[in-house]
C-alpha cells in the first residue's frame, strides 16, 4: 500500500504545511553555501520503519541532500546506534528535520509496539493483526510500520471485504431476517474472491453465523474461558480472530486459547513516537 507516488504526495503535503512560505529561520540565520552533515541516532532501542519517507522529506525538500540509511525496515537497533547518514545544503537539511523525523519516529513506534506483541505470541498460531483504527490519511504509512514490525494488516478499507458486526446484524433482525438468511443473500450477491467476516458477542450466535459458509468469525470481547469454548465450537470451520481488551499483559493468553487471529486497534492508535534524534554539524 505504501507506494512511492503516495509517499512523495503525503510528504510533500507535510512539508507543505510546516514550511508553507520556506524557513524563515534558516532562510536568515544559515548562510547559502553551508553544508552539513547529520546521523540519524536511536536513544532507545526499537524497529525501524518509515526509512523511504524519511529519505522524501530530504529529497523533495533538495534533491542536492542525499540520505544513506545503515539499517533496513524491520531491523532492530539498540540505543546509540547509528540508523542513518544525512549530506547536503545545510538550509535544506535544517528544513526537512523536523517533517522527516515525525515520520519515522512514529512509524518506528509502530513498528516496535508490534513486534512486542509479535514476540508475545511466538509459538502459538495467532497472527497479530492491526485493525481501522489508524490516524485518516496515514493508513498505508501506518500498517507499513505494522508489516516492519511482523504483524499483519485487516482489510485496508470498508470496500476490502465484507465485515459484518453487531449494529448490521441489528439492522438486519429489525427487517425480519435471521443472520444466517441475511449472510446466504449476501454470499450470493458477492464475487466468489470476496470474503466475509462477521463479529459476534455471545457464543450463542456461532451457529447461525456459521451455517452461512463465512470465512471469519470474530469473537468480540470474550473471556478467556470464552475464547476457548468459541475455538472448539468452530472446531476448523472459519479463521477464529479474536478482539477487545487485548493489550501487551493479555496478548499471550488469548493467544494460547487457539485462536487464529488478534486484531487490536492499540499497535496504530496508541502508541508513542520512538525516541530518534538527528545530530547535525555545520560546515
């Protein structure tokens, strides 16, 4: 999803805001011929994301800056290792800073969270997941983080797949029809390449939602105890995920009930920037 033409678009909109009129500081402060020379550094440790857009923030900013990076998305660091190098007119380099380090700084918080999460399940065969729940217009950017850090990514957008939660299937019972008579309409109306997920919140409501053929079924805001007997009562008849009040303390748990899938909104909408600092010297 993070293609170049989206990264170069986002970016220069970025730059866009923060300098709209130029830098005013390094326009009057920093003679024209200066160059400088800067390194990316890790205060803490973490994963890297966001390597290509840190790398835009420069060069759409100068063409004259170049930007070599030591480290790849997905690698790790420890704190006061070098992540990458930054040469070029020292007004530009000044200028892109700040655009180029909120972005990789926040991608690789991402990436970082996610790997936590991804390390917390290691030998079971749940595959963590991100959900919607991203910042609008940072989407790719931000499940780009989630792959840098081994997760996965839900569907991209409501027009990805059928994903029928609780407020559908009220509407749906309101008209007079069962969810397994509305799920068989809607298995018939799709192409044969679309998938249907439906959420459900009560282990009663399994059966009728899988007489309908669907691909997933998400268990939401189950117990563990729960989560256990909704695994066994699919029994391999669609992906199981698992969601709500999945945090790093309780990822291992649900996990091990056998789940399939844990999707949870926290890897994009509530983690913190990485501590990343870009030290310049002046020539």
């Amino acid at each position: 999803m993070l293609t170049p033409h989206l990264i170069d678009t986002t970016v220069t909109a970025a730059l866009a805001e923060d300098a709209p009129w130029g830098d005013l500081t390094a326009g009057t402060l920093i003679p024209s011929d200066a160059t400088a020379s800067a390194t990316l550094n890790a205060r803490e440790p973490g994963v890297l994301s966001g390597s290509a857009v840190f790398e835009a923030a420069f060069r759409l900013t100068d063409p004259a800056v170049t930007v070599a990076f030591l480290l790849s998305d997905g690698d790790t660091f420890a704190a006061g290792d070098t992540i990458a190098m930054v040469n070029g007119p020292a007004r530009s380099v000044l200028t892109a800073e700040r655009v180029a380090l909120n972005f990789v700084q926040r991608m690789s918080g991402i990436a970082t969270t996610t790997a936590a999460y991804v390390a917390a399940v290691a030998d079971t065969r749940a595959r963590i997941v991100d959900t919607r729940k991203t910042t609008p217009g940072l989407r790719a950017f931000e499940r780009h983080a989630v792959r840098s850090g081994g997760g996965r990514n839900h569907r991209n957008s409501l027009s990805d797949a059928v994903m029928v939660k609780d407020n559908h299937l009220a509407v749906l019972v309101e008209r007079g029809l069962t969810a397994t008579e509305a799920l068989l309409r809607a298995r018939d109306e799709l192409p044969h390449t679309t998938t249907i997920e439906v959420e459900v919140d009560r282990i009663d409501q399994i059966e009728d939602v899988l007489a309908a053929g669907i691909d997933t079924i998400m268990l939401d805001n189950f117990s563990l105890d729960e989560l256990r007997e909704g695994v066994a009562l699919v029994a391999g008849r669609a992906v199981v995920e698992a969601s709500g009040n999945v945090s790093l303390a309780t990822v291992r748990e649900i996990a091990e009930t056998g789940v399939d899938v844990i999707s949870s909104g926290a890897l994009t909408h509530s983690v913190r920037s990485l501590d990343l600092g870009l030290d310049i010297s002046v020539d």
